[in-house]
C-alpha cells in the first residue's frame, strides 16, 4: 500500500486565523509526513496550504453538533429545513 496524502481539521479560529499554538503544528506537518511516513529529506517545507500532498482541509464545525444534537439526528442528515427548525 502507497500513501497518497493526508487530511487536516482546520481547528478553531479566532481573528479569522488558527489558534497559533495549532497553527505551530500545521505547519509541522508536511514535513513531518514526507520524513516519517514517505521517508524523504524536505529542504524548504511546504505550507499546508500550498502542499499538493494535503488532500483536504476539514473546516471545524462545532456548532453543527450542537444543532444534531437538538435536532436529534446525525450531522450527515442535517438539512437547512431541519437546521432552522431546531433553531426555533
């Protein structure tokens, strides 16, 4: 089996960036994954944003837990009618 990539969950934000201190870890992580799981020397490290090897960034929605919750389905059967409904 070959790695195509890695995935990361954008965390919190505030001010409309990361936290800095998991801002400090994303940036770790393109290099880190090609040293320890590709085994190659990175010189210049990527941003996450700017590697071709970060398939997707996960946007943080931790609100739309709380409005599974209340609508007492799971996140994935969410709908804007069901979302407005539990808003009321």
């Amino acid at each position: 089996m070959e790695p195509i990539g890695y995935i990361v969950m954008q965390h919190a934000t505030r001010r409309d960036r990361p936290v800095q201190a998991y801002g400090r870890w994303m940036a770790r992580i393109p290099e880190v994954y090609r040293e320890s799981v590709l085994e190659q020397f990175c010189e210049n490290p990527l941003l996450v944003d700017e590697d071709p090897l970060c398939l997707y960034t996960l946007k943080h929605y931790h609100s739309l837990m709380l409005m599974a919750m209340e609508a007492r389905k799971p996140i994935f059967l969410l709908t804007e009618v069901k979302i407005a409904a539990s808003m009321k």
